[in-house]
C-alpha cells in the first residue's frame, strides 16, 4: 500500500530525474546543435520546454507503460476482420 509520504518521495524523484535530464539536454544541445546545424545556443529553462515538448510529442500525457497492449490490440482487430489470413493475403481480397 502507498503511503502520502511515499507519494512525495516519488514526486521529489520525479522533479530530481527532470532536472538531471534537463541539464543533459543542455549540454548536448549546446555541444552538438550549433556545430552540426547551425542553431542557436539554449538556456536551462528552454532545455526543460524542449524535454517536455518531445515527452509530449512521442509518448503523450499517459503514465507509465500503457502503450504495451497496443499492439496486441491491432492484432486482435485484424485477426477478426480477415481470419487467420495474413496481411498480404487479406490485402489481395481473396
């Protein structure tokens, strides 16, 4: 069972992880992009935005790892509009 204290160890964690990965960010934008493209140089604050950015863009505002059954979940869709044919088969219309 989850205590309030361990809830706030998680959010602490959470905040400590974001920073250390921001400070990441920055330093590899700072090194590689104006080098390799020619950008501009970034601050802490918009190498957070830029971290929150791609969270939001590839994985969305989910929790966790819900995305694992997704797949499964076109399987099982697909298996019940064509059978047991394969995609090729099925694209075919037999």
């Amino acid at each position: 069972m989850y205590t309030q204290h361990s809830h706030f160890g998680r959010i602490i964690f959470g905040a400590a992880l974001f920073a250390l990965v921001s400070v990441f960010v920055l330093i590899l934008w700072n090194w590689l992009m104006p080098a390799i493209f020619g950008l501009g140089q970034v601050n802490y604050l918009q190498s957070a935005g830029l971290l929150l950015l791609s969270k939001i863009l590839f994985s969305g505002f989910g929790r966790g790892r819900h995305h694992i059954g997704e797949r499964d979940l076109w399987r099982n869709k697909f298996e019940m509009r064509f059978g047991n044919r394969n995609f090729h088969e099925a694209e075919k219309g037999d």
